[in-house]
C-alpha cells in the first residue's frame, strides 16, 4: 500500500481528501538478472517543499520543479531509512539498512540510479538519519555555514524556528558563538527554543501585528543574518532590519506555499544601500560540507550539546495528516512518519 495523490492540487493549503491509499501487487523477490532491491520503509521524512510538487502548476513550472511533479497514481518519492528484503544488488544484501529515496508507502522497489545507501547510525536511534543526520541537518549546517558566513558574536535571527531545519540552525549557531532569536508559531515552541534549545530569545509571531516594529524591538542593534524559511512579510520585515552586509539565506518560503498570491517583495533599495547578500539555496548543492557536517554533528551529540527534536507519527494512514500539518504548524522539529518496526 501507498499514498498518492487523487489529481493535482490546486493552490491553498493540502487537505485530506486530496490523498488516496492505492495497493500495488509486489513481490517480494526480486527475478533472475534484475538490480532491484526491494526495502521495506521504516521511517519516511515528511517535507513542505513535496506541496510544490504536487500542484498543478508543477510539472511546467521550471524553477520550482527541481524535483519532479507528482502526477496522480504516482508513488511519492521521500527521503528515509529502511531495511532490504530482497536485492538482485550485489552491494545490498537481505536486512540491510539503507537511507536514501524510498516513498510514502509500506514498501519501496528501488530502481538502478536511485539515490540509496547503507549508512553508520553512529549508536543513535535509526530516525536520527532521516532529520539531525540526514537532509535536514545538512541544510541546516550548510546553510548557515556556507551561504550565511557568520562570524563570532553576530546576530542571527531565525524563522519557523522550531521546525526541522529552523531549530538546528539556531543550535549550531549558539555553538558558533553567535547570538540568536527565533521566531515560532505557538508559546509551548518559545519556551522550547529559550529553554531545551538554548536561544537567546524567541517570539510568537502569531501574536506580532507589526513584524518589522517586533523586529526592531528583538535586534535594536540590527540582524546580521537572516536564515529564511518563511519568504513574505518575515523576509520584507527581515530585511528592513537588516545591517550593512547583512546575509540573508532563502531556504524556503513555506508561507507562500500554500498562497500563490503572496510573494515576499522586500525594500530593494535597502538591498542596495545596505548591501545586502540574498541567497537561495538547495541542500544537494551543500555536498562539499557533508563529511563536516556529520563529524560535527555527532560530536555534538555525543557531548549533548546538540539536541534532536524530533516527531514522529506512526502507520500509513498517517502521511496525509502529517504533511498537511506542516502547514498548519502542528509539527515540532523533524515530522517523519514511522510506517514499520526494524
Ligand atoms: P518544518 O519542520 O519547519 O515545518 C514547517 C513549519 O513551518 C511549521 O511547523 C510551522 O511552524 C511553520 N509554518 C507553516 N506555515 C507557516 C506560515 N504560513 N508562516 C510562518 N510559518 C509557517 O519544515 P522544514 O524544517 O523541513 O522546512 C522549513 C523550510 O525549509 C521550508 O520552507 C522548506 O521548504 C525549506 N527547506 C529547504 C531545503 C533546501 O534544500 N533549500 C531543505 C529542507 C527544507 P510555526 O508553528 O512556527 O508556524
């Protein structure tokens, strides 16, 4: 069984019915000179930017379709961890454990030239490749090293703070020496971030009318760097506040996802007279810092000066409520979806 979508989605947030169980026949063999390797899924990341892929502008929308559109019947292809049970792969054998491009579904047939691997787990739970260790935290660490730059003592400020990707680019920063502000969308996500995750301050901007006032209040000597996963207003108030050389990292917009009319149009005339770096950036493009980011990260770890926030649902059924939560900020941290036991 998988899930899948019933037709393309049209703009505004995803909802349930959007979503279908489908059941495939498999096999679970793999017949004589084939290369497949058939994975059961153990843990599926669940990610905003698969919104994208799934509306109807998708499949001829050039920059936005850096992955491909999901067509309607199609499995959905996602990052995740899951465990061989049959290979024709010389190099994968039964239980192994892989992480790499499997879908939301109960099994996945991983074709020759599918991005899969077998992986260290380091001594931390299997779910740890999927966020801190996996795409997530890659974004996170190269993000806010290779696009932001910083330097000691500069002040960041961080939206969807709470969030996959968002809270780790506030933990590696404090680790760097910086200081840091986040913003999240509930108090129960504030008081996580100043309290387990150690920000210097946070906000609710649910509760903000004036984000650029909020802002000024928050850094009244000026944002060094912007890590964005918000695009609109937070990216136009961002930049009103931002300093000479400021740097601002786009790493995604989700507020816009679900709003094809919203589009972030911050003052370009600050741009200039401050200016200001605006980079957008894609995790695949961050490979150079991988080896880093992963020793990094399990030092980190290990010292406990890292925390892994994490959020898991369990079974199938759960994926379409899951991903549609995303939108709606009912997730803290990694949002993955357990579908089976090792
Ligand atoms: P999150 O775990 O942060 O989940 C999404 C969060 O975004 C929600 O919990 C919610 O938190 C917040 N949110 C949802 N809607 C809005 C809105 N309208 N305005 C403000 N905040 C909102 O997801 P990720 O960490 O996986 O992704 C964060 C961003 O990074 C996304 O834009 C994603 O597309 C992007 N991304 C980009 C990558 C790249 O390679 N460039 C790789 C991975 C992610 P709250 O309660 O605070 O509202």
């Amino acid at each position: 069984r998988y899930i899948t979508i019933k037709s393309p989605l049209d703009d505004g947030e995803p909802k349930e019915s959007d979503f279908e169980v489908k059941t495939s026949p498999l096999t679970l063999s793999v017949s004589a000179g084939s290369t497949d390797v058939i994975v059961k899924n153990l843990y599926v990341s669940i990610d905003p930017y698969q919104l994208n892929r799934m509306k109807r502008f998708s499949s001829s929308h050039k920059t936005i379709n850096y992955a491909a559109a999901v067509a309607p019947g199609d499995e959905i292809d996602a990052y995740g961890v899951a465990k061989v049970v049959a290979s024709g792969n010389p190099e994968f054998e039964k239980d192994d454990l892989v992480v790499g491009f499997i879908s939301w579904g109960e099994y996945t047939v991983l074709k020759k030239g599918t991005m899969f691997r077998k992986f260290d787990p380091f001594g931390f739970p299997l779910s740890y490749q999927v966020g801190i260790l996996g795409f997530s935290g890659l974004t996170a660490y190269g993000g806010f090293f290779e696009v932001c730059k910083p330097k000691k003592g500069e002040k960041v400020f961080v939206s969807a703070a709470s969030g996959s990707v968002g809270n780790l680019v506030g933990q590696y920063a404090k680790l760097f020496g910086c200081y840091v502000v986040g913003c999240a969308g509930s108090k129960e996500k504030v008081t996580l971030l100043k309290g387990k995750l150690g920000f210097d301050d946070a906000f609710n901007y649910k509760e903000e009318p004036d984000l650029k006032s909020t802002l000024k209040k928050y850094f009244p000597d000026g944002i060094d760097i912007y890590f964005d996963n918000v695009g609109a207003e937070m990216l136009e108030a961002a930049v009103e506040n931002m300093n000479t050389f400021g740097r601002v990292a786009v790493c995604g917009v989700i507020s816009e996802y679900t709003d094809a009319g919203k589009r972030a149009a911050p003052n370009m005339l600050d741009v200039v007279y401050k200016r200001i770096k605006i980079q957008g950036f894609l995790a695949p493009d961050l490979m150079n810092v991988y080896f880093d980011f992963i020793s990094t990260t399990v030092d980190h770890l290990r010292t406990g000066n890292l925390q892994a926030v994490e959020d898991i649902s369990c079974g199938l059924e759960s994926f379409p409520s899951a991903f549609i939560g995303l939108f709606r900020g009912h997730n803290t941290g990694k949002k993955m979806i357990k579908v089976a036991d090792e």
